[in-house]
C-alpha cells in the first residue's frame, strides 16, 4: 500500500511536471521586429515559463493544457526599457518639504506604487538613478515577487562632491547640514571617489551615477557649473570599470560633460548645454546621451505654478528645462548616440512613453526610438541578448497596444497587454 507520504511526492512530481509542460501561444496581429524596425504580420509567440521558445508563422495554439492569448488585433513589442528613472520620489509642491517628514517606510511604500504603474505603462525594466536606497530594497522585492514592478538596475544614492547637485544636505541650515562623505554619497577626492563607489557596491548597487555639473532641482545657486575633476571622475569610472557598474553622469554644463566623457563616463544624462565639440567628443568615445526631454519640459511647467519650487530652483528650469529637446535634435542629427530615458519622477510615473513624442518631434524616426528604448538600452545594461527583441531564448518580456507606434507612437501611452518574465499583469 502506498504510504501518504509517497502520495504526496507523487502529486508534487505530476504537478511540477504539469507546470513545466504548460506553455503560452500568443497570437500577434503584427509584431514589431526592433532590429529592423519593421512590422511582421500574422506571428506567434510561444512562452515557455520566463523565456520566449519560438516565434512561429500565422497563428497557432498548443494542446489543450497550454493558454491561447489573443493579440490578434494588436501591435507586439518588447517590453520598453527606461535609462533615468527616481522611482522613489515624484514631483509635488511639498517636494522640499518632505524630505524632513517622510521617513523612510513612507517612502518604500509610495515607491511601490510607482513602480507598479511604471509597469503598467509598458516598461519592464529601469535604470534608477539616485534615491536614498530605498531603491534597492523595491529592487530586491520586485525580483523575489513580493510587489509587481518593473526590473531596476540602480544606483542606490548618487555621488556628488560638497554642495554639488546630489549632496543630500543641500539647502540645509547649519545645524542640519553637516559635513557628508563618501558613505552618504559625497567625495572631493579621488580617494574619496573610489571608497563611494565601493560603498555603493557594497550596499547592493547596480550603476554608478555621478553629478558632473550643477543641477536644476537642487537648491543651488549654479545649476551647471562642472563639479569634479577629471582626476576624481577617472577613479570613479576605474573602480566602477572593477566592479563591473555601468556609469552615468548627470550634466548640464558643457565643460562638465566633457570631464565627465574624458573621465570614462559611459552615459550622459540631459546633456542640455552640449556643444558642437562636445558632440564630438561623444562619438569618438562612444558615450551615448540619455536625453530626459520630458523632465526639462515638466520642469519649465511647473517653475511657472508659483511656490511650487523654492526661488533658487525656479529659476534655473525656466532657464534649463526648455533647452533640451533643441539639444537632443542637434545631438541625433550630429550622430551622437542616443539611448532612451525620461527622468520619470520629475513628473509622473507612469507617463514615461511621453517621451516617444518628443523624440520623434526633435527629428528621430519613430523606429529608431523604439530601439534606442528596447535593443540600445539593453546592451547597455549587458542584457543584449535577454532583453530589447522577441526571439527565442529571450526573457518573456512583452507588452501590446492598438494601433501602430510606428506611424503614431502616441499609441504607445496606453498599453494593451503587458506581460514580464512569462506573467501576465494587464490583459
């Protein structure tokens, strides 16, 4: 007689072997090929548990354990990929003030609910840029299941130099604002540049991010004077290069952005006063910019709204924020590389598919967007060959819409469909 125990294995054994036989068929009405930037009619996904196992011609269906889902009226993307997110924070009047009163769980659980619509809106996976570290703890929750979100790639906190634009007691009374170091973020030295990024790698980080010039939202009189050597930013990139960390460098200033592209930096963010030289620069060292068009615009909006930003912060968007779209057309038409990110945070999650618009007006083909936002930024990241295309043996990242994003790509601020990792969270 078979024992209870042996039942059990027995159920466990069939039910295991039942989940790893059940597949997804999801019939695409067109399907977007992001190489080639073209549409390919009449396809078929197979998934099998996190990975895509075939594309398949015309529609098919599996047996009768597998699920059929019917995308036959819509557009088939890969899952979209934003460089430059703050999923802990987004832009509010009391922005300043918050940072005395929220403590933080308050954070974690407001970041939580951005990054579920950060999914929602079709981007599957993140690079966030700077927070308190909270971020890394969303990352970690994310990953085991515990709270639906895209993939992030982060930071943790920036690194700045005193007073710079990430140092976190800017803007504090004297009493308040200390003396912070490398453990907070803040270095003036390549020494101190070098135990930073080691601290962050330390604290579970995936990317480096530097402040290699002023900034417009910190309360700070310059929002792009350069704000650290070459010296410093080369032991930073070297130490990073170490530990394996992609590195970005926020910039506004045009001799900042060239420290920082000299220094070994490998993205920069905004790139708003960027000359014809620094272009250059660019190309022959292969940085690509990470344009941010819609925080500039949103910015700008806001320092029109009075008391939203204190004084200081005001002006510097009125100044900066309307710059970057003209910057980002000269940079694309100049060959500058570009790969795709919003600065989500500065205005609302959610929305980051805004940017498409933008792009597309600053003279990007609506093709070349898409894969700055899917196969560009996953090289980036090294997930070439895991994310950013559906073929077989990539990560079931996938989203849907109506329409076609290549002739519209407004079509893509409403998602249809949106599936991560071979599960479904929007149908």
């Amino acid at each position: 007689m078979i024992s209870m125990k042996q039942l059990l294995t027995t159920l466990m054994f069939c039910w295991v072997l039942t989940g790893i036989a059940q597949k997804q068929y999801l019939q695409c009405g067109q399907l977007l090929d992001t190489d080639r930037g073209v549409l390919l009619q009449e396809k078929t996904l197979v998934i099998e548990g996190k990975l895509i196992l075939e594309v398949l011609d015309g529609y098919q269906q599996g047996g009768a354990d597998d699920e059929l889902i019917d995308l036959r009226s819509r557009t088939v993307l890969p899952g979209l990929i934003d460089m430059h997110v703050h999923i802990e924070m987004q832009s509010s009047p009391d922005q300043y003030i918050k940072r005395f009163t929220t403590n933080p769980a308050d954070m974690a659980f407001e970041a939580a609910v951005y990054a579920e619509r950060t999914l929602m809106a079709g981007f599957t996976t993140v690079r966030d840029l700077g927070g308190s570290g909270v971020n890394i703890a969303l990352r970690k929750a994310i990953a085991k299941g515990l709270t639906p979100g895209p993939r992030i790639f982060t930071c943790g906190k920036a690194i700045a130099t005193t007073g710079g634009h990430a140092d976190p007691t800017n803007g504090r009374n004297l009493e308040l604002m200390g003396d912070p170091g490398p453990n907070e973020g803040v270095v003036n030295s390549p020494e101190e540049g070098r135990k930073a990024v080691r601290q962050r790698y330390k604290e579970g980080a995936d990317v480096i991010k530097i402040t290699a010039t002023g900034g417009v939202l910190s309360v700070a009189k310059n929002g792009q004077n350069p704000q650290f050597t070459i010296a410093e930013i080369r032991a930073i990139t070297e130490t990073a290069d170490d530990y394996g960390m992609l590195t970005a460098a926020h910039a506004h200033g045009d001799e900042g952005m060239q420290r920082a592209i000299k220094g070994g930096i490998r993205t920069i963010e905004h790139g708003t006063l960027m000359s014809e030289a620094t272009m250059e620069l660019m190309k022959e060292y292969g940085v690509y910019m990470v344009p941010t068009i819609s925080a500039g615009k949103e910015a700008a909006r806001n320092a029109e709204k009075p008391g939203y930003f204190p004084a200081v912060v005001a002006q510097k968007a009125r100044e900066i924020g309307p710059q970057i779209q003209n910057t980002f057309s000269r940079a694309y038409k100049k060959g500058v590389p570009i790969a795709f990110g919003t600065d989500a945070g500065v205005f609302p999650h959610g929305t980051n598919a805004q940017e498409f618009g933008y792009m597309v007006e600053g003279g990007m083909p609506a093709g070349e967007a898409l894969r700055a936002a899917t196969i560009t930024n996953a090289n980036l990241l090294g997930m070439g060959g895991k994310l950013g295309q559906l073929k077989p043996g990539y990560i079931a990242d996938i989203i849907a819409v109506d329409g076609n994003p290549l002739q519209d790509v407004g079509v893509l601020r409403e998602m249809a469909f949106v599936m991560k990792e071979g599960k479904v969270y929007l149908q």
